[in-house]
C-alpha cells in the first residue's frame, strides 16, 4: 500500500491556517495560490512544493517542501518581514490537520528578501519556505 500524497492535503492546510488568521488578515489584503490581476499588495502566495519519500520499516511518510511569497509595495522591507514573522509563527513547529495522514512536523527552512528589478523597482518579495513531515495513518 502507498502513502496518498500529502501535497494537496499540506497547501489545503496551510492556506486555511493563513487565510482563518484575524492578525495576518489585518497585514495583507489575501492569501492566494493564484493571484488575481486585481490583487492589492501586500499579499502572500502559496508558490512552489516539492515532495520526497521519508519512509521507515513498515511505515509510509513524506515530506512535502512549500515556497511561501510575500509581496509589498511598501519601501523597505519591513513589511514583508513583519509578515512572515507572522506567517512563521503560524506554521513553524504547528500541527496541522491533514486528512488520511498524520502530522510530524512542520519546521522552518529559510527566508531571503528580494527586490524586484524590473522598473520602477518598487515591489519587495521575502521568499519562505517550510518542511512538512507526514506519516500514512
């Protein structure tokens, strides 16, 4: 038997922990996997994933690694670090309910700023990523 793939599952979970959240909804105008034309900064994306076996004997598990985007037009970035201060205390070490699996970990990789080149060069963006570890039940 296989494990069913957590990629669904841990976006699905990290988008409801992000969007249900009353402090981060008062720092950004919505938290997307697709983002709108119509958009106003800031906002979070759920980007990128990536998903690995992690099994043990007898035992199915996976870790799913998601890219988390902020996006500001705010000049300087304290903004965005505000707000993945924010994103990361909300998902860092947190469970999260994911159906058909169990939940090991959730951890912290990396965040790094950038800015965006193209003129007028005024967009900021904090890239943070995350390790979500599953088990099948």
């Amino acid at each position: 038997m296989t494990s069913p793939a957590p990629m669904l599952p841990v976006q699905t979970a990290i988008y409801g922990r992000l969007k249900n959240d009353a402090a981060l909804s008062g720092m950004i105008s919505g938290v997307y996997d697709y983002v709108p034309e119509e958009a106003a900064y800031p906002f979070v994306v759920i980007g990128e994933a990536l998903e690995t076996p992690d099994n043990r004997h007898g035992g199915f598990g996976r870790e799913t690694v998601v890219t988390l985007h902020v996006w500001s037009r705010y000049q300087g970035y304290a903004q965005v670090l505000r707000i993945g201060a924010r994103v990361t205390a909300l998902l860092d070490h947190q469970p999260l309910t994911l159906p058909g699996l169990d939940w090991i970990a959730t951890r912290f990789e990396f965040s790094q700023t950038l800015t965006d080149p193209e003129p007028p060069g005024d967009i900021r963006h904090l890239v943070l990523r995350y390790r979500v570890v599953t088990e099948q039940h």
